[in-house]
C-alpha cells in the first residue's frame, strides 16, 4: 500500500469516526433516555427540589388560570 492509500485510508477512517460522533449526537431517543436517566437519578438523590419545583409549578399554572378566569379584559 503506498502512502496516498495510507493516507486514504486514514482520512475515512477519521471522517467515519466524525459522522457516527454525529450521528450519536444527533440521536434524540438516545439523548432523551439518558435525560431521563439523569433526573430519576437526581430525583432518587434527594427529591425535595424536584417537590418544590412540581408544586411551585401547579402553583403557576393554577395562577395562569385564575387570572384568565378572573380578568375584566372584555
């Protein structure tokens, strides 16, 4: 094999690495399973500030509506 073939060869081998990097990256079942991997995790480690975001955002959202309901914007 010369050293252009080496060189070739070498080059697909970096840029087949690159587009499965890529692609790995751009997986987005993939992505979303570890996401949730990662916050059953944080949740199993200390659940309170996932409580208090939970209900800080029911609180929100039943806020959201009051106001809609309660508004005079006729």
């Amino acid at each position: 094999m010369s050293d252009v073939d080496g060189r070739i060869a070498a080059s697909r081998a970096e840029l087949e690495a690159t587009l499965d990097a890529i692609e790995d990256k751009l997986n987005v079942p993939k992505r979303v399973g570890e996401l949730t991997e990662k916050a059953k995790s944080s949740y199993e480690s200390n659940p309170m500030p996932w409580i208090i975001g939970g209900l800080s955002a029911a609180a929100v959202a039943i806020g959201v509506v009051a106001w809609a309901i309660l508004s005079n914007d006729d």
